[in-house]
C-alpha cells in the first residue's frame, strides 16, 4: 500500500470529527510506519507526519489542535473551523 499526502489529511480529518479516536489514529500511524510505503516525492514530510502520529498517545509527546493544523498545512492543507450553537440547548438554560 502507498501512502500519499490525502491519505494522512483525511486520516487527520476523521480524528478531528471524532470519526475515530485517539487510539485508532495512533494504531493507523503504526501499522503505516511498517507497512506502508510513502509516495516518493513526499517521502520525509509523510514519513514525519505519520510518526509523530504513531506517538500522539504517549503522554509526553500527545498532539494538540496546533499540531494537528500545522500536519495539515505541510500536506497542503488548510482548516477551517465552524462553531454553531446546539440547537437542543436553546431555551435549555434559564
């Protein structure tokens, strides 16, 4: 299997959605980092991305919204977030 720039920004993406926990991200970026091989012309920068993936779980490294934007932005990427209010909590506080 190869891996490309999209694979890694969508994989990101669904952890951002709560697509996929914690977890599974980091069980995704370590089966990668043994199976996969990398689209050449972005060799380092997945090979990077997708390690630091691989250690978001441990308490030392973790992975926060930043890390997550700027992964992003070196895949070429951009985010954009949208906040709306829970339409089940309008008249909810009085």
């Amino acid at each position: 299997m190869t891996i490309c720039r999209k694979d890694v920004a969508m994989k990101i993406a669904d952890y951002l959605h709560h697509h996929i926990t914690l977890v599974e991200l980091v069980d995704w970026a370590e089966s990668m980092m043994m199976e996969a091989d990398f689209e050449d012309q972005d060799f380092e920068t997945l090979r990077d991305i997708i390690s630091r993936l691989g250690l978001a779980d441990v308490k030392a490294f973790g992975m926060t919204w930043e890390d997550s934007e700027g992964f992003l932005s070196r895949l070429g990427y951009h985010t954009h977030i949208i906040v709306a209010e829970n339409s089940g909590m309008v008249g909810a506080e009085s």
